[in-house]
C-alpha cells in the first residue's frame, strides 16, 4: 500500500471567493507569493486561477497568468505549476429553454481556453470537459426525469 501524499495548493480558490474573504489574493505578485509560501509550507503543486487586479474577479488574461508564472519560476521553489483552464466552460441550462444557454454561461473555444497554457508551459493544468455543476443536474434531471426525482439536491 502506498500512503505517499501529494499536497495541491489552489490559493486563490475558483470562483467568486474574493467576496467571502479578504485574504484571497488578487494581483499577480499576490498570488504567487501566496503559491511560494504554500510550497514553502509543503505543497508540491500550486493550482494557479488568476484574478482581475482591479475587480478580484476571475480572470482568463494570460498577461496575468505569465506575470504570475514567472514570478514563481524566477523564485527558484521547487513547485509544480498547475494552471486551471476550467473557465470557458461552463453551460447554465436557460430556466425557459434547458437547450440553451441561460444566464452564467460562459463558453468559449478550446483554444482560447488554452491560451495561457500555451505561453506558459506549465508542468500540468486542469481542463474541465464539461459541466459538473452537480446540484443543478440534479435538480433539473428530476423536474424532467420523474423517476430521479429522489437524487439528493
């Protein structure tokens, strides 16, 4: 049995975690002090989601994304860099028509959800392949499939 651990450090989370804490990081050098202290502290990967300086809302500008990455290459810790490509492919179900987009949908091509990654070079990223927003499944597939109507929200 092995019991080896990997430990991944995602320090700004994903999604909209600047409004449930103030310690988020947002600018580039923020955000990868905060993946230097975390590899410092033991993480071998340091999950990289990118922020708008100006808003610390989720961003996909790979200008941030290189800034970030090469602050962190240019410190010398020994760190996996892992950049997300999550965003840019995410289907919210229109509450009128589930066949269409409705609002918080956020589709884009595979390129230019690969962009940053591309420039960057990074030892790994994350791609999201499609929609896992579990709870909405769920309570869509049971007000549309009866007989799945007891799946746990």
């Amino acid at each position: 049995m092995n019991y080896d651990v990997i430990v991944t450090c995602a320090v700004t989370g994903a999604g909209d975690t600047t409004s449930r804490s103030p310690h988020v990081p947002v600018t580039p050098k923020e955000i990868a002090d905060a993946a230097i202290q975390a590899a410092k502290a033991g993480a071998a990967i340091a999950h990289i989601h990118v922020r708008d300086p100006e808003t610390g809302k989720g961003s996909r500008d790979p200008k941030l994304f290189k800034e970030v990455v090469d602050r962190v290459r240019d410190s010398d810790t020994d760190v996996v860099i892992n950049l997300t490509a999550g965003m840019g492919g995410d289907w919210v179900p229109s509450a009128q028509d589930p066949a269409m987009p409705g609002h918080g949908t956020d589709m884009i091509s595979a390129e230019e959800r690969l962009r940053h990654v591309q420039d960057c070079l990074p030892e790994i990223c994350s791609l999201d392949c499609g929609t896992l927003i579990l709870v909405m499944a769920t309570r869509f597939i049971s007000r549309h499939r009866p007989c799945c109507a007891k799946w746990p929200n």
